[in-house]
C-alpha cells in the first residue's frame, strides 16, 4: 500500500479526525430524519420534524433495559461491537481531509470487514434470545450480506485500480486530481454498485423497509425487535452512522470536489459544509427514490444484488482492461 | 472539445449502451423490454451525433437522425402497438433466470473483451475503449434471444444486437459507407416488419407468442 | 452492358407481377420467360468472363461480375428458370383447388422475382456491404414465401428461419464491419473500401489478427445462411415447409450464394493471412455438416427433410472443397452446379408427391412408381444423382473432391467424409426405395402430368449427366479463372 502522503501529520490531523467523528456521530440521526421527512411530505403526510430520531435517542437512553431470560452474553456485547465498529468507519473513511495519517490504520478492505463485522454481530444478536422474528430478520439480513460483500469488495476495487491504491484517502484525492476520472464509466458503474449494496446494507427501500413492523417483510427491525433501552438506542445510532458513512463516502468518490487536501482550520470548516450539503442532496435522492419505489419481493433481493455485482464486475473491466 | 473528453463521452455512451442491453435482463415485462431497447438507441444516436459534431460529418447527422426516426421512434411504437394487440403476453417468461442471466452477461461482457482485444490494440482512434462493450451489447443481444420464450422478446433481443453492431461500425470506422449504412437500415427496417406480421400470424395461429410452443417441426 | 438485363429482367418481373391487379395467368408466364431469359443472360456473363475479364457497372464499379460471380449467376439464374417454369405447374394446381387466392398469387410472384434479384445482386455486388444487404435481403423475400400456406408448421418455419438467419447474417455484419475497420485503420479511408477487388488488392497490408476474427464471424454468420452445422437447425423446417419451387431455389441458388460471400471474404482473408487458417475453419465446419446430415438421415421419416439434410451434407462437401486449397475449389463449384440441377429436381418433384399422396412421411409414399411413372423416374434418376452415382455430375465432383482431399494431405479427414458418404448413402437410398416400389394405397389418383411438363426437369437432368461425363471445355476455363480469382 502506498502510505499517505501530503502535509497532514500530528496534531492537525487528529483534530480533523476527532471532528469528522464528532460530525458523523452528531449528523447521522438528522440525515436519517431527513429522509423520513422528505418522504412524509413527498408522500403527502406532515411528518416528524427532522430532528425526531435525536428525541428518540434521547427518550431511550433514558429507558429501563428488559433483557430476555433466554439471551446469553452475546446479547448484551452485540450493540456495543455494532456501535464501536460503525464509528471505527466513520473514522476511516475520508470525510473532511484526504489523505489523513489514519489512512495507514486502514485501508478499503479493512472498512469492509469492519462492516462485515458488524453485520455478523447484530445478526447473531437477532439469533440469540431465540425468537422467531430474530432468526428470520437474522437470515434474511445475513443472506444479503453475503451477496453484498462480494460487489463491495470488486467495486471498491475497481476504483482502487485507477488509483493504484486501495487506500480511501488515496482514492479520494486521486478524483480530485483528475477530475476526467470521474466520468469515467468505471468509475461511475462502481458508484452505482456501491449504491445499491448501500441501500441493502443500510437497509433502505427497495430491500428492506425502515419503517415496517410487518413480519413479513421487515429484515433489520427484526433482528433489533428484543432490544429495549440504551442497547436499542446504539443499535439504532450505529445505523443511523452506518448510513451516514455510506453516503459521505458515496458523496466523496462521486463527487469529491471540496474535500480538503490539506488539513487546515479553514478548508475543514468548508470541506465539513460541503460535506452536510452534499449527504443532504444524496440523502434527498434517497428519499425520493423510496418514495418511488415499492419494496421487491425478497426472492427479487438476490437479483438486484446480482444487478450490482454485475455492474462492479463490468467496472473492473473497464477499468482494467481499457487501460 | 479535447481528446480526453471525447473519448470519455464516447466510452460512457458504449457503457450506457451495453447497460440498457443488460437492463432488459434484469427487467420483466415487455413493454420494460421496449422502453430499454428506445433508450438503448437513444444513446447511440448521442454517440453518433457527439461523433458527427467532432469530425463535421454531415453523413453521420443523417445516420443519427436516420437512427432516431427508426430506433428510437417508430420501432419502440411500432413494438408496443404489436405488444397491445397481441395481449396477454406481457409475461416474458425467460428460460434462465435473472441472476444466472446476469452473471452470463458478465461473462459475455468478458469474452467481449478477450475478443476485441486486438481489435483495439490496432486501433488509433479515441473510441476504441467502447468497441468491448458494443460487441459486448452484440453478445447480449443474441443471449436475449436465445433465453426468451416470446415471440416480441426475441424481436427485442436482435434489435438489440443490431444496435451493438451500429455502435460497433461507429466507434470502429466512425461509420460504414452512407450506401452501406441506408441499405442495412432499410434491411432492419423491412426484417422488423417481416418479424412483426409473424408476431401476428404466430398468434392467430398458435394463440400466444411464446415460441416454445412451437414444436411441431421438431422431428 | 449484361449486368443491367441481368438484373433487370427478375426485377422487371418482379413489378409485373407486383402491379398487375388483379393477377392474370400471362403474368405467370412472362415471369417464367423472363427467367428463361435471366438464365441466358447469365450464359453470355459467363462466356464473357470465361478468360478471367471481369465487367463493371456503375459508379464507383458499383457492380462487378469476374468468372467466381458468373458460376454463381449460372447457378442461380439456372435454379430459378427450373423452378418457375415448373413452379407454374404447382402454381396452376394450387390455384385451381383454392388454396392460393389472386392476391397471394401475386405475392408469390412478386416475392419470387425479388428473392432471385437479391441472390443475383449478392453475387454481382462489388461492395461487401452490398452484398451483406442483398443477403440478408433474400432472408426477407424468403420468409413470406415459406409461410405462404400459412399451416402451423410454414409460420414456425418461416419464423424459425428469419430469427435466426437475421441473427446469423447479423454476425457476418460484425465480420464486415471488422474487416472495414481492417482497412480503414491499415490503408485509410478511401472510396470503395469495401470493394471486394480493392480488399484484395491490399490484403498483404491488412492486420492478420483481425482478418482472422473477421472471417469466424463471417464463416459463422453466413454459414447460417448457408445451412452449415451447427447453425443449420433452422433449415430443415424451412426447406420442408416452404413450397416446392422456392424450396427448389432455396436449396439450389441460395445456400450457394451464402457460401458465395464466404468465398469472397477466404479470398481477402488468404491473401492477408496466408497460411491455412480459413481452410482449416471451412475443413471442420464442412466435415461437421456432413457428419450432422449422416447422423440425421439415418431414421428421417420425412421426405422434405430427408432433402433438405441432404443439402447440408452437399453444403458441408463443397466447403470441404473450399478447403482443400486451388484442387478443391474447382472441385467444390462443380459440386455445387450439379447440387442445385439434381437437387432443385427432386425437391420440385417431392411438391408432385406430396401433392398426391398428401402426407410428407416416407412411410405415408409407396409404388410411386406405379402411380406417377414419370414423375417417379425423374425423381428416382434425381435422388441417384444426389447420391453420387455415375454418370451424374455429383459422382464426377465428389470424385475430385475427394482427390483434392487426399492430395492435399487429409488423408484422415477425407476417410471419415467419405465414410459419412456412404452412410448417407445407404440411409437415403433406403428411404427412397420404399417410396418408389411397393403397392400404392388404393384410394391414390395414378398418372403424370402431361409430359411436356416435365421438360424443364428433364434437361436439368440432361445438364447434370453431362456435367458427370466430361466437364466441357468453356467451363473448365470458367472454373480455372475461378481458382484465380480466389488465389490470385
């Protein structure tokens, strides 16, 4: 790996990482309050104000834990191991700065096993108190992931390849360097498959439905239903910045114009508007395409997953094979 | 424009191209089948006419313009009129299903580029990098064929080869001879409305369009 | 100045036949004239080409016709005068029992004529784009002809066959347009880049590497067309189920003319490549058909589709032939000439037959001998001639073929064609014996038509046992400027 580069070492640079993760942990439930507004008032009704899941967080925190007596230790680590893992992301994944002397703690592939990490963790939290619904949202949810890895790992490849580099920071500051990259059709088939793993991954529509308790169709709302009080709340929070890091980092390798090459106070401020303005575009985009789209059929999952992969497959051609 | 540009431009076009082709895959009903095939040649009349505007060929404003009235216009209408009256089979009942008909595709888009591989190691021009993926559109084209059981699908499907092959002799000759180019226009053209009073006839005769009914012959 | 009657006379017929409303019977005999006529024509084309000159027409040599192109004009020219003038035999019949209106009669003509336009445009085209339009124009013509019956089995016929010879001539689009890009990217754009002369011409400069690719998609797109294995599948529907005459033509001229373009392109592909690659391609593919046809001879209950594997059998011969390097390529046109006269017989014939005994099964045929005497022993001297027997010309061919084959060191190969050969032998003579003897079903209608009828049959026997007892002379200097053109 090539290791990061540019002049952002020592104290700078950790500030910068201790408020990219400050910002992530603080926006991430607004960003998903967003969506939900977006679409209440596209689809007609008034809904909750944005800020609503910072209430909800609030309200459970401050709740009693019931715990089932049939769930063993493992019950009780999962949402701290989903939390730690999602927030070790949102730190490795270029937000404000790139690159950034964390770059060297890890790379893509490091970012995917952490999600794959926490992805296994909550699934066998849906496993372990032994309830119907947890098993099923467990499988269902673990099933998804297993087709998703594949695509995140060849798409993120793909864009590695022009970059010669599996490093986030590295990637990101190659697009702005040369912007003509980025409208290559490499370039934009891997975004478009890391888009649609980002919705199955965040559990978005037209995967899983965020909003249901419908048994039938409901995937991660299953897997979390026996959780109660300040262990729902870091399971909901952790979605919550799993969502958000997808979309910033979507938002960076799109369009990564604004990311500050150099981590000085007055670029990060910008870098950090930039950045809330363009996950709030992204996440506009979202609820737009939710509210357009019904859920599929789960037996149709596993075909949008493969739509996926084949984009990845097609972008690692073209980006390799064309060069 | 510079070199780079155009050349991006060009290859997304080719992208855009083999991605409508792989969205039939993906999709289920006809009338989905005809509105990707529409848009499939809407992108190679963009690439045509991105083309024209760069090298000031006037003969390739008439190809695309050609293109737009037959591909984009009249056969899509033209699909969807058949596709009303022949009814009931908007169904289009493949013979693989979409997630090994994805990975074929993936794997033809392969070969595409084993194929081509010389082809664009000769080639100076700056469109070479889509002439994997319009052969790949040719390959995919030809899959969709060979996988579908209705009649109009399969129509769908040579379209869809057919338009590989266009944007093959564009981004490879930046376009056949202009009495070449009207007489394979007016060959689609007249094949496409062979095809369609077969629809009919396949029709009236069998009552559904799903080809695999067709059997009697198999001796 | 003959390009333009050539070409003119099928089309003038073909408008006749197109704009006369409603259908009168002396539009069907001025067709038939006309083709009589097309036929002569092609005869002073030939005796024109004999010393290796070549005509041109039109701007930009639009058209032009060396001795290869008058081989195929003969062929093609003869099949068709055959077939229409006995095809009005049929014609006459279909229409007195109602099973052809006037409006469909008029069609058949019309599409008739266009079908033999295209095949000859595809031969005297200089353009190899052209040429790919006139083939897979005749694809068109084609495809309402063989459902003019509109039966369950002429429309999955003729939808069989237009799928997947539009698909198959698709991929010879691929191989032209590879080929161009050949030539554009090696000599530069220039006009009449896709003159057949002019890529030869320039062959030595083309890159080996995509003139190979370009001629597998040439070989597979028109060996489609041409009812090559593996691509033949849709071939025996289309040849039983179309009507007599154009499955007369369509076996006699156009399987050939399809093979005609594969020609065209060896020529440039050699002349680029150099080794043996097209005659190592045409080698296997030729021996696979005649490997597919022996396999699905051996139990054909049908008579029509006992023909039409015999077609791909004599396909995959003569493309062994194009294999077989300068003594083969002789060998192979002689094959396809004696091909389409035996074969355009029978397959006119087998229309008698079925029309008769009203089923196309062999089992369904018997003491056709006794019921039809003629037509019988037309049919019978027609499949002995298909076979391979002395004195027909398919004997003499095959015989050179297989010489060429030895000569020029497959010994191997040759032996398993030649055992192919012989098993088709036995399996189709078998067939055919127990339609001509036995005892007729009762209820069976015996007699000919009126023997002068049966005329233009008789002399396209006549012509394929001359073909087998001495090769006259102005066609052997034809065929030898033939082998020129192909090798230079």
């Amino acid at each position: 790996m090539i290791g990061a580069g540019g002049g952002a070492t020592g104290l700078g640079a950790i500030l910068v990482e201790v408020l990219q993760g400050l910002l992530a942990l603080l926006l991430a439930p607004g960003i998903v309050g967003l969506v939900r507004f977006i679409k209440a008032r596209l689809q007609g009704r008034r809904g909750a104000p944005p800020w609503q899941p910072y209430r909800e967080l609030a309200k459970l925190f401050g709740k009693e834990m019931v715990v089932s007596r049939n769930a063993s230790w493992i019950f009780g680590v999962a949402p701290y191991v989903v939390f730690a893992s999602t927030l070790a992301v949102a730190l490795l994944v270029p937000m404000l700065a790139a690159p950034l002397p964390i770059d060297r703690a890890g790379d893509l592939i490091v970012v995917v096993y952490l999600l794959l990490l926490g992805t296994f963790a909550i699934g066998l939290a849906g496993l372990d108190p032994g309830s119907a619904f947890g098993g099923m949202g467990s499988s269902r949810a673990l099933t998804i992931a297993a087709l998703a890895e594949p695509t995140i790992a060849l798409a993120v490849f793909a864009l590695a390849v022009p970059a010669g580099s599996t490093n986030l920071g590295r990637i990101v500051a190659r697009a702005i360097e040369d912007p003509g990259g980025a409208l290559s059709p490499g370039h934009l088939m891997a975004l478009a498959a890391l888009f649609i793993v980002m919705l199955a991954e965040a559990g978005r529509l037209p995967v899983d439905n965020p909003a249901t308790h419908l048994e039938l169709t409901m995937i991660h709302e299953a897997m979390i239903l026996e959780y109660s009080g300040r262990s729902l709340a870091l399971l909901e929070w952790a979605a919550f910045l799993k969502f958000f890091v997808f979309l910033s980092l979507l938002a960076n390798l799109g369009l990564p114009w604004g990311v500050a090459l150099n981590p000085g106070a007055s670029a990060v401020l910008v870098a950090a508007a930039i950045l809330i303005v363009k996950v709030a575009l992204l996440a506009a985009a979202v609820a737009v395409l939710e509210t357009r789209l019904a859920k599929l059929r789960l037996f149709r999952v596993p075909e949008l997953l493969s739509v996926s992969f084949l984009l990845a497959l097609l972008a690692i051609t073209s980006s390799f094979l064309v060069e | 424009m510079s070199v780079e540009i155009f050349t991006t431009v060009m290859t997304l076009a080719s992208s855009l191209v083999l991605l409508a082709g792989i969205a039939i895959l993906w999709r289920r009903s006809l009338p989905a089948y005809i509105h990707a095939f529409a848009r499939q040649s809407f992108f190679i009349v963009v690439a045509v006419l991105v083309l024209a505007a760069r090298e000031r060929d006037r003969e390739l404003v008439l190809v695309a313009l050609l293109m737009f009235a037959l591909k984009v216009v009249f056969m899509p209408a033209a699909l969807r009129r058949v596709q009303r009256h022949v009814g009931a089979d908007a169904d289009v009942r493949p013979y693989v299903n979409t997630p090994v008909s994805l990975a074929i595709a993936g794997i033809l888009t392969l070969v595409a580029y084993a194929v081509a591989q010389p082809v664009v190691a000769l080639s100076h021009l700056p469109t070479r990098g889509g002439m994997p993926l319009a052969l790949a559109s040719v390959f995919v084209g030809l899959f969709i064929v060979a996988s579908r059981r209705s009649a109009l699908s399969q129509i769908v499907g040579f379209l869809v080869m057919e338009n590989g092959i266009a944007l093959l002799a564009v981004l490879a000759t930046y376009g056949v001879p202009l009495i070449v180019e009207l007489g394979v226009f007016l060959d689609v053209l007249l094949g496409f409305l062979v095809m369609q009073v077969f629809v009919y006839r396949i029709r009236d005769a069998f009552e559904t369009t799903d080809v695999d009914r067709l059997r009697s012959l198999r001796h | 100045m003959l390009l333009i009657p050539l070409l003119g006379s099928p089309l003038l017929a073909a408008a006749l036949s197109w704009l006369v409303r409603p259908y009168r019977r002396w539009v069907g005999i001025a067709s038939a004239s006309l083709s009589v006529a097309t036929f002569v024509i092609a005869i002073l084309l030939a005796r024109r080409c004999l010393d290796g000159a070549a005509i041109v027409l039109g701007p930009m040599e639009f058209l032009r016709a060396d001795s290869l192109s008058a081989v195929f004009a003969l062929l093609v020219a003869g099949g068709a005068c055959v077939s229409t003038v006995f095809g009005r035999s049929y014609l006459d019949r279909e229409r007195s029992d109602g099973r052809l209106g006037e409006d469909r009669l008029r069609r058949f003509h019309a599409l008739t004529n266009v079908f033999i336009f295209t095949m000859l445009l595809a031969v005297t085209a200089h353009n190899v784009g052209i040429m790919w339009v006139a083939v897979e124009a005749t694809t068109i013509a084609t495809a309402f002809l063989i459902g003019l019956e509109r039966s369950e089995g002429a429309i999955e016929a003729s939808w069989k066959y237009i799928l997947i010879g539009s698909i198959g001539i698709a991929l010879a689009f691929v191989g032209t347009v590879l080929g161009y890009f050949d030539f554009v990217a090696r000599v530069g754009p220039t006009d009449g880049a896709l003159n057949w002369s002019v890529l030869v011409r320039v062959a030595d400069r083309l890159d080996p590497d995509i003139m190979r690719l370009s001629f597998v998609f040439v070989l597979i797109g028109y060996g489609t067309k041409a009812g090559l294995a593996p691509m033949h599948t849709w071939l025996p529907d289309a040849h039983s189920e179309a009507p007599a005459p154009i499955s007369a033509m369509m076996s006699g001229a156009l399987l050939p003319v399809a093979l005609y373009a594969v020609l065209r392109w060896k020529a440039v592909t050699d002349a680029c490549v150099g080794d043996g690659f097209t005659d190592h391609m045409l080698m296997i593919i030729g021996a696979l058909s005649v490997a597919v046809a022996a396999a699905l001879l051996v139990r054909q209950a049908h008579y029509k589709r006992m023909l039409a594997y015999s077609s791909v059998e004599h396909v995959g011969l003569a493309c062994l032939g194009f294999g077989f390097g300068p003594a083969g390529l002789p060998a192979a046109l002689l094959h396809l000439l004696s091909h389409a006269a035996a074969k355009s017989t029978v397959f006119l014939l087998s229309g008698e037959i079925l029309h008769r005994y009203r089923t196309t099964r062999v089992s369904g045929v018997s003491g056709l001998l006794k019921t039809m005497p003629l037509a019988g022993g037309l049919f019978l001297a027609g499949i002995l001639g298909l076979l391979g027997l002395p004195p027909f010309g398919l004997f003499l061919s095959e015989f050179l073929l297989i010489r060429a084959g030895f000569a020029a060191g497959y010994p191997r190969l040759t032996g398993f064609v030649l055992l192919m050969v012989l098993l088709i032998f036995i399996s189709l003579l078998g067939h055919v014996s127990r339609m001509l003897y036995g005892s007729p079903p009762e209820a069976i209608h015996r007699g000919d038509l009126p023997a002068a009828r049966y005329v233009p049959i008789a002399l396209s026997l006549a012509i394929l046992v001359i073909l087998g007892l001495v090769i006259p002379g102005p066609l052997a200097s034809l065929l030898r400027s033939a082998v020129e053109v192909v090798y230079g």
